[in-house]
C-alpha cells in the first residue's frame, strides 16, 4: 500500500515538473495560453499532492505505532510464557509431593 501511495506521489510530482516547464515555455517563448495551461497544470497537481503528502505523514506514523504495538505484544507473549512455565513447574512440583505423600516414595 505504501509503495502505491509513494507512486502516487512520483506521478504527481512529475506534473508538477511539467506544468511548471509549461509555465515558464509559455512565459518565455511569449504564447500565454501555454503559461496559463502550465500554471493550471501546476496548481491541480499542487492542489492533489498536498493531501496525499499530509496522508503519508500519517500513514508513516501508523505504520511506526503498529510496530510498537507488535514489539510490545511480543514482549507480553515472553512475559505469559514465563508465567506459564512457572505454574506448569509449580503444579507438578505440587502433584509430584501429592503422589509421593501417598504413595510414601520420598
């Protein structure tokens, strides 16, 4: 998805470019309607590429709290399987001296 987005925002810079190489062709070679179709062409993939910008700001924060998420996650999964370890051991030590007591074995 993040790769989509970065593609998203290449093609849209590559716009720019042009809409900008339009503007100054138009405003060099004396033909107006070419600089106001480059400041239009500008100005549309300015307007689309600010969002998108402010979007992958997010996107990336997102993606930076999931992998805290996860890392915090693995840590608690550690955490239960020590304690798990630790009442499995406890209740054999338990049933162990249970058996023993009945059976009489030290």
């Amino acid at each position: 998805m993040e790769f989509i987005n970065w593609i998203a925002v290449g093609w849209i810079t590559l716009n720019l470019f042009l809409g900008l190489g339009l503007l100054f062709k138009g405003k060099f070679s004396g033909t107006q309607f070419i600089g106001y179709a480059g400041l239009v062409w500008f100005s549309a993939a300015l307007l689309v590429l600010l969002p998108n910008l402010k979007t992958l700001t997010i996107a990336g924060n997102t993606i930076e709290l999931f992998a805290q998420a996860k890392k915090e996650a693995e840590q608690s999964i550690a955490e239960l399987e020590g304690i798990t370890e630790q009442i499995v051991s406890m209740q054999l030590d338990i049933f162990t001296s249970i058996n023993s007591d009945h059976l009489g074995t030290p």
